[in-house]
C-alpha cells in the first residue's frame, strides 16, 4: 500500500496563511465592535433594481398581513375597552404575526418561482461541465462513528471519480475527538479507506487541542494547507454528496468569479424513527419551496449553513475570520454558530453567497428523537443568541443583520408564544375569578365591560392558522402538478395523507418544542452553557428513566394550563387543546415518536429510487466492521497503525511548568509504577490514554510493556 501521507505541506501564497479582516484584533471584543475597526476595500455593489424590487414586495406583504391581523385583533379585545393585559397580548400577537407573516410571504415567493420553473444548466439530465480548478473537501469530525464516517467519504470519492474529474480533488478527515479509542479507529478506518479507493490524495490530521471547535479546525487548515486551494467544500459528518453535484458546485464557483460561497439545499435521509422520518418527508415536500422562496429574495447576499456548501478560499482566507466575543459564556467566547457570521463578513467585503435550490445531489441525517433534537437546537440556541453581538457590527449587508435576526427569532419566538398563552389563560382567569371594576375611581358615564369579541376571534385564529399551514398545501399543490415528481412521493393519495399526518405530529410536538426552546433560552439568559455535545445517530430509542426526566417539565406545564382553563370553563379548555394534549401526553409522544416507524407513510423520492452515492454510502456502512480493541490495544497488535499514528504527533513544544499536562503526568507514573502493558491499560483513565496518545515518548514506554 505504501506509506501514507499524513498531509501535504503548506503552499506558499498570497492566503497560505489566515489573515483578520483589516484592522481587526483577534483578542476579545466586546458585543457590538465586531468590524468597529474598519471597513473592507471592496465595496459591495449597489443592489440591482430587480432584487430591491422582489425584498420590497416581501416586507411590503409582511407589513400588510400583520397591519391588517393586528387591526382584527384589536377589534376582538377593545369591545370593553383594551385592559393592560389585553395591551400586552396585543404586542405579543404583532410580534408573532409579523413572524408568521415574513416567512408565508416568502414561501409564496417560492411556490410562484417553482411553478414558472424550467430544469436548466443544474439539472441532473444536464451534460456535466468540464473544470479546472482545485478543490479541497473537508470533512471535520468529533467523535463519530468512524466505519460510518468513511463509508460516507467512500461513497462520495467513488461517485466524484466516475465524473473522470477526481484527480482535481484532494481530501482531508479533519478530527477533533477526544474519545481515544474513536481517535485510533479513524486512523486505522482512514488507512483502510485509502487501500480501498487508491487515491493518495487522503489526509487525515487530529487536533490534540480542538480550540474553537468546528470553526477553529477549519481555520486551522486554512492557515496550513489554505494556500493550495482555489475552493473548499465543507461536509460535515453526516453528509453525503454526489459526484456530478461537486463537479457542478466548481462550475458554479469558476463561472461567477465574485461568488464567495455557494451553498446547497440538502436532502434528510436514511431517516428510521417516526420523528425523524417526520423531518424527512417536512424537509424534502417543503423545503424546496422554502428555499426557492429564500434564494429568489436573498440574492447574493444569502446564508451559510455551515456544511454542504463550496466555500472560496481566498474569499474565506481574507475576510472570515472570527474573534472572540468578550465576556464569559455562554455569550462570550468563541462564536458557535460561525456559519452565519462568516457569510456575513465574506459579503460585508463584497464577494457574493449564493443558493441554489434546485441543485439536487446533497444530503444529510437528522437526529432520531426529539429529544436529541432538542439537545442539538440547545446548542444552535446558544450560538444564535450571540449574534445579538454581531447584529451591530460595522459595514455589515442589511441583508446580513435580518439572517442575524431571523436566527434570533427562531428562538425568541418560543417564550412568547409561551407568555401570549399564558396571558390569554390569565386573561380568561382574571374574567372568572376576580371581580371586575365596571366604574373606575374618576368620572365616568359608562361601566367599561371586560370583554372580547368570541366570533372575531375564532376567524383571525383561523387566518392565524392558514398563513402557517397553507404553504405546506401549496407544496402538495406542486407536487401534485408534476406527474415524475408525484410518483416520486407515492402518488396524490399517499403524499397528500402524508401531509395531513405530518400536520397532526408536529402539531403534538410543538408545545413540547415551545417548553424545551424556552428552557434553553431562559438557561442563557440566566448564563448557563451548553457545552458541545456528540451528535447521536443511532435508532433513536430513548429509556424510560430519561423520558420521565426529559419531559417531565412539560407534562407538568401541561397539567398547569388544563386546570387553569378547565376552571374557567370547558369551552376554554376545548379551546386550548391543541397546545394542552401536546403536553400532557409529552412521554408517550416522546417515546412513540423515537421509535422505529413503518415505511408506508411519509414516503419520499430518495427513499423510493435512492440515488446511487446514497445506496453506494448505505452499502458500506452495512457491510463494515465495526468490532475493535482499546486505542492502546489497536496500536500494540498493528505495527503500520501505530507507525501512521505516531507520523501525525506534532513535535512536543516547550511548555511553562504551569502548563505541564496534568493527566499526562499521572499516566506516566501509572504507567511505571505497572508491570505489564494489561496493568497500565486498565488503571489508565480515558482522559490519561488520550494525553498519552498524545505523546511518542510515553507511548512507546506503555507500548512496550511485557
């Protein structure tokens, strides 16, 4: 096989090394100086009319719907004048409204840019173009399960490599696990990966330190390799890419030579539990329209994701550099959800960032419970709300600070739709149980009545409730016009029963989702971090100890808000069912929902005809070996492993003695005080291993123990 390469040397270049933006620092900054320092030389171009006039028509429509919803709903609660509480309802449901309204607006947008669609150039059918530049593609990891890992990165090298374009592509596994024996297993998988496909342009490097997480390893590769490179696409770890979908990317990028990033709609797949084959079927009906509606109105000043995106080096090199928010966490420090900051400094300097809806060939996996997806949206909560910090920054697009705050939404949205119910019941309490003033303390005429109007309000919650659903009927609408497409989903019966039970689950789960958003806003708020997390990506079972834990604080919201409404009256409690059963019934819903789920329902186009990179990725992952032995076990027993191993250990640097790697230390002196290598390598912490991974010196000692 040949030695492998653990990574190529740094290409010397005007971006081999990351530059700050101009003038900036990269020592803590306080919230609001992001970019305070100076404004980039290129200056972004004017917006052309056509894209003033389509974001016009968007805020133009969010501002009419909820100026007339606010109006109506005025009418409902000033028929006995508007108390304080009303006044306070009043502001919530304005704010709500105009959310509801600015996302309906532009998934309209979307479904008239779908329905005038034609495939073009990104077609599937469409003849593959020829490219010229060098592309790296990343795929940084934490502690994932390395068979499944390069079962995936097999699949999309073996699917790029039919497209006769490989060789313009080099590949790096970029780690930052600390779980030692995970760390040995990705050695010995990417060793293994390289015999299978023959290429010696796979590198893998592991970060002893993962300073800045997924950010700070993408930037340390910029710095060292970056120089190489025209572009860079970032996977992350669940992601699979087709081939003819990178060539096309590349295209994309050499033919707009402002473009900046590009990024792609990915698809959910291989989706087992009812929660996650929810997402599925929501993510590939919807989302297409969704992301049509976003592109047609962004522009060149769209979003990044974070992954499955072409990404410009020189572009990322110069201007995406992140500093560190001042103050302690959770909103100081490094920036979590970088992926928005970055396409925003990237465009404040000019370069343009990109969608492309229609572009098929992208995937990825959703967590299996809605539990693991409230721990994962913990995480995304966190970092959105320190963008609160970044919205202010100097010289930003517009454009840029409403992602900013569209992120911030998604999140703030939930404890007030908390508190608008809460005031409602509190409301309706206040009518039941606390005699009323009709006179006030002054002068009056007339009693002021404490009422609302019951008729009016039933039709704004109607009108309420169609801006939220009719975009997913437009959806179906689509689907149903385009008779491929409609075999695809099962046909008009199957898709369209799967809306309407997509509708009914999501509508169990948001009050659950409302309660845990929050939580975990309050727990910010109140300064308390999220930490970082490894994804899990297995079936999703759940214990029934955790499900009792986990969703105990909504069933007991649940519980609140059923005897607060039922003390009022039945109609009320009939009323508030839709939020209420969704509460009350928080365990069994978690659990049902975590649990495998028929593939009769919910059925979606790559699950009926999987394209050939997913049935290719789902080979291999099946077919792997997923047995193995302790790190220092592995190690001993295989002499190319360990020589590979100790090929990527970074030289040791000089270390004050305040620095001095405590578990190192300790496992040095366990290590010699053991007589044979099974005695240090049970008495060795997991933490101690990994520090001495870390280490050529004390590994050969432990290595070579009787």
């Amino acid at each position: 096989m040949g030695a492998l390469s653990t990574a190529p040397r740094p290409i010397a270049g005007d971006i081999a090394t990351q530059r700050l933006l101009p003038g900036e620092s990269p020592l803590p900054m306080a919230p609001g100086d992001l970019g305070k320092h100076g404004v980039p030389d290129r200056i972004p171009a004017p917006v052309a009319p056509a894209m003033a006039w389509r974001r016009g028509l968007i805020l133009l429509s969010t501002a009419a719907l909820t100026a007339g919803g606010g109006y109506e709903m005025y009418r409902v609660l000033q028929v006995g004048g508007v108390t304080v509480l009303e006044a306070m309802v009043l502001a919530l449901f304005l704010v709500l409204l105009a959310w509801v309204a600015f996302s309906f607006a532009s998934a309209l947008a979307g479904f008239f840019v779908l329905l005038a669609h034609r495939p073009g150039a990104f077609a599937l059918e469409a003849e593959l173009p020829a490219i010229a530049s060098r592309t790296a593609m990343l795929l940084p990891t934490y502690n994932e399960d390395p068979h499944r890992l390069t079962a995936r990165l097999r699949a999309i090298i073996e699917s790029l490599e039919t497209t006769s374009q490989g060789k313009l592509f080099d590949w790096y596994v970029l780690s930052d696990s600390t779980d030692p024996d995970i760390w040995v297993a990705e050695e010995k998988a990417l060793l293994a990966l390289r015999q299978a496909v023959g290429t010696p342009r796979l590198y893998y490097r592991h970060r002893a330190e993962n300073t800045a997480r997924k950010a700070g390893n993408i930037s340390e590769w910029i710095t060292r390799f970056g120089g190489g490179y025209d572009f860079m696409i970032v996977l992350d770890a669940d992601s699979l890419m087709s081939g003819q979908t990178i060539v096309r990317l590349v295209h994309a990028m050499e033919s707009n030579p402002s473009a900046g990033l590009v990024q792609t709609l990915p698809m959910v797949v291989n989706a087992r539990s009812l929660f996650s084959r929810v997402q599925q079927f929501a993510g590939r009906l919807y989302g297409p329209m969704i992301a049509a509606g976003v592109a047609w109105w962004h522009g060149s000043e769209g979003n990044y994701w974070g992954h499955n995106a072409i990404i410009r080096v020189k572009a990322f090199a110069e201007e995406a550099a992140l500093p560190q928010l001042r103050g302690r966490k959770p909103f100081g420090g490094h920036i979590l959800s970088h992926d928005f900051v970055e396409a925003a400094l990237m465009r404040r300097a000019g370069w343009g960032i990109y969608m492309l809806p229609t572009l098929g060939g992208s995937y990825e996996e959703v967590p299996p419970s809605l539990l693991d997806f409230a721990a994962r949206d913990r995480r995304w909560c966190q970092g959105n709300l320190q963008h609160l910090a970044v919205v202010p920054a100097r010289g930003l697009h517009w454009v840029s600070r409403v992602h900013f705050m569209v992120g911030i939404g998604a999140y703030l949205t939930a404890p007030l739709w908390l508190l608008f119910l809460l005031l409602g019941m509190l409301i309706s309490l206040q009518a039941r149980f606390v005699r009323p003033e009709y006179f006030s303390k002054g002068f009056s005429l007339f009693p002021t009545w404490p009422a609302q109007d019951p008729v009016l309000a039933i039709w704004v919650f109607v009108a309420t409730m169609g801006l939220l659903l009719l975009p997913k009927l437009l959806s179906l609408v689509l689907v149903w016009m385009r008779g491929s497409v409609r075999r695809q989903f099962g046909g008009a019966l199957r898709a369209s029963a799967g809306v309407l039970a997509e509708i009914i689950v999501s509508a169990l789960m948001a009050p659950v989702m409302m309660i845990f958003q929050s939580i975990a806003v309050i727990e910010i708020l109140a300064g308390r971090d999220a930490g970082w997390q490894t994804q899990r990506r297995d079936d999703g079972t759940v214990e029934r100890r955790e499900l009792y834990r986990k969703y105990g604080v909504p069933t007991l919201c649940g519980v609140a808000m059923a005897a607060s409404a039922y003390a009022v009256s039945l109609p009320l409690l009939l009323w508030m069912s839709p939020v209420i059963v969704g509460l009350l019934f928080a365990v069994p819903i978690g659990a049902l929902t975590a649990m495998p789920a028929s593939g009769r329902l919910f059925v979606t186009p790559e699950e009926r005809e999987p394209p050939s990179v997913l049935r290719r990725a789902n080979e291999l992952s099946a077919s792997a070996d997923v047995g193995g032995s302790p790190a220092l076990v592995e190690l001993r027993q295989d002499p190319a492993l360990l020589a590979f191993h100790l090929a990527q250990l970074l030289p040791p640097r000089a270390t004050r003695p305040d620095t001095v790697d405590a578990n190192l230390a300790v496992g040095r002196a366990k290590v010699d005080a053991s007589e044979t290598f099974e005695e240090a390598a049970e008495h060795l912490s997991s933490r101690e291993i990994f520090s001495i991974l870390n280490d050529g010196p004390a590994l050969s000692t432990v290595l070579q123990k009787r």
